[in-house]
C-alpha cells in the first residue's frame, strides 16, 4: 500500500451547533452538503482538500489525541482567535515549525501549525 494522503478524520462533538459554530466560524472550515443520511447527526467540513467529519456522540477523554490544521501565520492566527474570545496556546517552537493549541466546545484538541 501506498497511500496518497489524509482524506478525512473524524472526531465526535457532544454538541453539534456548538461545534459547527466553532469550526465554520473560528476556525474557518466550510460545511458541505454531500453528506449522506447516516441515522446519526453529523456534518463533514473542508479544510482545504481535506475534509473533518463530525460526529454527535460523547466525546472521549482527552489523553493526547489531536489533529494539525495547517496555518500560515500562527501569530495571526492566535490574535484573530483572542479577539473573538477564544483562548489558543501561546505559539511555541516544534522543531522548525511553530504550533499552538486549541480545545472546541467538546474538549477536542485541535493544534494550529505553522510550517518552518
């Protein structure tokens, strides 16, 4: 096997609306209308070619889980997200690259990096 990339991770949020909100609004991912009726509520996102897939179930304990959204200017990104009353991590070095954290309404743990 060979693979090509990361089509998607999927991640469950206790509050759907919530996590929509957080998602769409502060970190600027884009909800798409293709997903099919699983039985279950949901929502698949964008992010870039990439694609987050939201599930609404309990979310497990957090226990060094996470996934990378890839950012251009971490520093402008932390600000934007503190002027909307958000509360990232303050940017720190990860070899030659930068990265910050941030939690959404559920307790996921989502990192901002910034390539070197």
């Amino acid at each position: 096997m060979k693979p090509l990339a990361i089509h998607h991770v999927a991640i469950n949020v206790s509050d759907l609306d919530a996590a929509l909100e957080f998602y769409e609004g502060a970190l600027g991912l884009v909800a798409r209308s293709d997903r099919p009726d699983f039985g279950f509520p949901g929502a698949w996102l964008d992010a870039g070619p990439q694609q987050l897939h939201l599930i609404e179930a309990a979310a497990p304990p957090n226990v060094g889980q996470h996934f990378a959204i890839r950012v251009e200017d971490i520093d402008a990104v932390v600000a934007e997200l503190r002027a909307a009353g958000h509360r990232p991590s303050e940017p720190s070095p990860v070899g030659n690259s930068r990265q910050a954290f941030i939690s959404d309404p559920s307790g996921n743990v989502v990192e901002l990096h910034e390539v070197g």
